[in-house]
C-alpha cells in the first residue's frame, strides 16, 4: 500500500516515529509531508528520515492568515496526491481530508484534543475526513459516527514500554546524582489559546525557589526564556528529552502533550494553565489514574502547595510506577493499533 502522513507538530513526529517504519519493514511505501512549527524539522533531520516541507515559513496565529495558508497548502496536496497516489491518508491537520474528498482518498485525522478545545479544527478537518481517529474519552463533537475509539493515549505510541525503552545514558548535560525537575514554557499564541494563560515570569521564580533547595532544576521552552532563567535551560538532543522526563523527579508545565507524556512515564506531572479542566484525556489520566495534577491560572498557591506536597513525599517515583503500571493494563500501544488499523485500510470500525 502507499501511506501519506502529515505532520504538524512536533508530538506529531513521536506519534508516528515508530509507526512509519513498522509500514515500511512491511514493504509499504510512505510518504512524509511536514510544515514548519518548532523543532519537527530538526526531528525528522536528527532521525535521517526522508520528507518535504510544505510549509516551510511557519504557522500565522491569526484566523485569516490560517484560512489563506490553508488553502495554499490544499493545493500543493492535492498536486502531491496527483502523483503519488496514496491508498491512505493520515494525520493530524484538515488538509488530508480536504484532498482526500476531492480525490477520492480515504483520510484518517488522527486528534486527541476535544472538538470544543480546538472548535476551528473540528469544523475544518471532520466534515471531510474519512475517519476521526481518537481516544474514547475524546469529544469529536456531532461527527462521533466517523470516530473510531480506544482506550489510551498519542503519547502510548510512542512511551508504552513496548516501544520505548529508557537510556539513562543520553540525559548528555544532566546531572543524574541529584534529584531533577523538568519545567515547560509552551508559546500559548495558537488561534485556540486565544485568552488562555499559562507560567509567567513571577510563577517560574517561585517554582525554582520551592525546588532547588531539593534537587536541580532544568527548563525546556517554546517560548525566548527570561535572561535569568537561562542558566537552567536543558541542553540535551531533543530525541532523548523522554529519556529526560523519566528520569525526572518532576514534571511542571503549561505544555499539555509534556504533562501527559510525564505521566504515562511515571514522573509525579503537574500542568498549569487555564486549559485544565477542559480535555478529556488530561482529565482521565489525573481523575481515573491519579497519574497528573491540572491547575488553572487562578490557583497558583493550590499549586504551590501540591509540588511542596509532593516533593516531599517519600518513594514518590515507586508509588507513581503502581499507577502507571494499573493505566498501562488498561490502555493499548497504540502504535501496534494504528499499524494493525491501516493496513487493514479503516474497513473494521470495532473499537478498542
């Protein structure tokens, strides 16, 4: 079969690291399409894989400029498609599914935020798109016909034991003698953050005092970092910064694709922003597997208290492993799920 995936992010890239070279030891042929947005590029080059860049100028935030870049994008795919005629589509933007109508090419839009998170999304890529492919948690709003479910998370294709395998080796720059914590300053300026805030410059000071006196502190930002906190930036290959996380005492962040990443690792994670509360699978993995902690803007001092209490806490990373260990019996790699649901071309619409 010849697959087409489309990227755009870089949790896009782990999502399918594992499963593109599985289709193609099967003898299938894949093709890999990127636009630019952080370090996917970098990704994809530290990883030697083949692509192109569609998109090579970056993501616009305001709704005009998406919907012009948008339909530039629909063009070049559907010129692409012309000529490699893929049997499948799959990814994570509306692209595919705009072209894949027009074509007649079945498309899988594989999301796992909820339809009323990322409402511009839901209407642009879901009309169109053969298959929604999402967590059972996961609202797809009125296009819940088209879903297929099951039970997990993006971040099991990649950090389920059976494909992932902890290094202690590449944490390159981070002294492993002491305890350490990871913080993460994610951007917020998506069209969908729009009034959602996350750490400012006053949290992240009080986050450091709590935690050095305990341990060292390491921060990885989206965002250009304050110059006082640059002392802390992690420098380490951005392939191994899960080889990081899990090793980590501590996971605090506004990113949420971080926090639930800590989380099916082990690592106690604790996100913070006005986004907590409002997506499913964040929601089950802190109130069914007690595995992170979600903290809106308005609540720094609950915060606070919930890292003193959890710094504090003895064998923290032991009882945190019994946790995952009772999600992880009850979640699929979903790696294994998606190779086993395109090759068999989205005919079967049971759930998992």
């Amino acid at each position: 079969m010849r697959f087409l995936f489309y990227m755009g992010h870089p949790a896009h890239f782990h999502l399918f690291k594992n499963t593109i070279p599985a289709l193609t030891e099967m003898g299938h042929e894949v093709k890999v399409l990127i636009k630019k947005k952080d370090i996917l590029e970098n990704l994809l080059q530290n990883a030697g894989w083949n692509y192109l860049n569609i998109n090579p100028e970056g993501r616009a935030d305001n709704k005009f400029s998406i919907a012009l870049k948008l339909l530039k994008r629909d063009f070049q795919f559907v010129g692409i498609c012309r000529k490699f005629k893929p049997d499948l589509m799959i990814g994570t933007s509306a692209e595919i599914s705009h072209a894949g109508k027009l074509l007649g090419i079945k498309s899988i839009v594989v999301n796992e935020d909820d339809a009323e998170v990322v409402p511009l999304f839901a209407k642009l890529a879901y009309p169109l798109a053969t298959k929604i492919l999402a967590p059972h948690c996961c609202s797809v709003g009125r296009w819940q016909h088209k879903k297929i479910g099951y039970k997990g998370y993006h971040e099991l294709a990649y950090l389920h034991p059976d494909n992932f395998n902890p290094d202690k080796s590449k944490l390159e720059g981070i002294d492993t003698s002491r305890p350490f914590y990871i913080l993460r300053f994610a951007k917020l300026t998506a069209h969908h953050d729009e009034g959602r805030k996350g750490i400012n410059t006053e949290v992240a000071q009080k986050l450091i005092h709590i935690l050095e006196p305990h341990g060292n502190v390491y921060i990885t930002s989206e965002r250009e970092l304050e110059p006082q906190f640059e002392k802390y930036r992690i420098h380490i290959n951005p392939l191994h910064i899960h080889d990081a996380l899990y090793y980590a005492d501590m996971y605090i962040g506004d990113s949420q694709t971080m926090a639930a990443e800590a989380a099916v690792l082990g690592t106690p994670s604790i996100r913070f922003n006005d986004f907590v509360g409002q997506i499913s699978y964040l929601n089950e993995l802190e109130d069914e597997f007690g595995l992170t902690f979600g903290f809106k803007t308005s609540q720094s001092d609950e915060m606070y208290n919930k890292v003193n209490q959890l710094i504090n806490t003895n064998d923290l990373k032991s009882y945190w492993n019994i946790k995952r260990e009772a999600m992880l019996k009850k979640c699929v790699d979903l790696n294994m799920f998606m190779i086993k649901l395109f090759t068999g071309a989205i005919e079967s619409k049971k759930e998992r």
